[in-house]
C-alpha cells in the first residue's frame, strides 16, 4: 500500500488519536487504503505517522473501540469493511446515556423514511424487490421473537438500499439497530399482522412504482408504531 511519508508529520503522544484519523482519512481519499483492506505492520506505521510503537497500539486500540479497525490477532490491522460499523458505536452510546431519546429516532424516522420509500418506489431494481419478498416471507415464516424482528429489520434495510441513497441507507440501518430494544417491546405486545400489514402495502405501492402511496403508507407505519410504544392498549 503505498504512502506518502512527506505529508505525514510526527505529533505528540496526546495528539495521537486524531492523527491517526486525520491520517487514515487521507489514506481514504487519496485511495491508498479501501474498506477491508489491510494496513501495513505496526513498524511501518509507526514510522509512517512519526511515532513510537507503544502510543500507536493505544490509538489503534481505541480506534477499534470505535469500529473504525479490527485487530485480528496473528494476521494485523484492518480498516472496517462496512461504514455502518462506524456509525454504530457512537450512536448507541447516545441512546445507552439517553442523551437522544427514543421519541427523537422516531422523529428523524418520520422526516426521512417516508421520502427514503417514495424514492424506492421510483428505483427499486427487480433485486430490490425480491428482497422485499424475501423479507416478508421471513416475517411470515417467523417462529421467534428475534427471527420476527430481523425480518422487519431487513424489509426495512432493502426499502433504503432501493432509495438508492447511500447515506440514508446506512444511516438509518444504524438507527433501526438502535431502537431494537424498544422495537422487541412492541413486537411482544403486537401481533405480528400488524407491521406485516404495513410491509405488504409499503411492498406493493413500491413494485406499482407509486411513490405518493409509499410515501403515506411508511409514515402511517411509523406512526402507528410509535402510537403503540406510548400507549400499548391503543393496538386494540
């Protein structure tokens, strides 16, 4: 992988961390290092970035912490093959420390995903509808409470990748994960026709390629199921 060590100055110990990701960006952008790539042994980048072996393991270390690398043990030191891994972390720590709160998910949900299935609707692929089906039979096949609410993860996962949106894709997979608690709540009190319901219609709005429809359809799904979080009895 090569490098250009002119552009790399050394920092000190306390500045490590940043530099390393400042560092990484630029590896990034220049197209030395792709996700799932490999970096090179901790020699070489300790004398790449311009410090000693010791503070590089600790920013390394961290940096894992943050999804951002993954160390495998015998074998080195590799970027993330998925931004979503990224993501993850730092936004579950925010719900974890209910610094964003279940209702403000819900929120962004209701700005974004309206809009995310009406653009599916004008782009989904016949992949994108196949996973759609796909994710609706597994609903249907379900036995289990965490099969139930992987099949709802999945419909929605293929209806942002159908978005074509990239950014909302995997932004909004990240924010789904991180209301599966609350969402494992209300699948237990809900019976499982209900979101199925609201798939099948989002599903076919998007196959007759009408976007208002899924567009309504997504937002009263959203609602509905945020209407049974603040009050269970309302299922009736």
């Amino acid at each position: 992988m090569p490098m250009s060590a002119s552009t790399r100055t050394p920092k000190s110990d306390t500045r490590i961390t940043a530099t390393l990701i400042a560092n990484i960006k630029e590896l990034i952008s220049e197209g030395s290092i792709e996700p799932g790539a490999k970096f090179p042994p901790e020699r070489e980048l300790a004398k790449e970035f311009g410090v000693n072996r010791a503070s590089l393991r600790q920013a390394l270390k961290v940096l894992e912490i943050m999804g951002v690398l993954t160390q495998r043990v015998g074998d080195g030191t590799y970027l993330s093959a998925s931004a979503e891994s990224i993501l993850k972390e730092p936004l579950d720590f925010l719900v974890l420390l209910d610094d964003l709160s279940h209702y403000e998910l819900f929120e962004t949900r209701l700005i974004v995903e309206p809009e995310l299935a009406a653009r599916a609707a004008e782009r989904a692929t016949a992949e994108d509808l196949a996973g759609l089906r796909q994710a609706i039979m597994g609903m249907e096949r379900s036995r289990t409470n965490q099969a139930r609410l992987e099949a709802d993860l999945a419909f929605h996962d293929c209806v942002f990748r159908a978005s074509g949106n990239r950014i909302c894709h995997l932004l909004f997979k990240v924010i789904h994960r991180s209301i599966l608690t609350s969402m494992g709540q209300l699948s237990r009190r809900v019976t499982m026709d209900r979101p199925l319901s609201f798939h099948k219609k989002i599903y076919t709005a998007i196959r007759d390629r009408n976007s208002e429809e899924a567009r309504k359809t997504m937002q009263d799904h959203i609602l509905d199921a945020q209407a049974l979080l603040k009050n269970p009895s309302s299922e009736e």
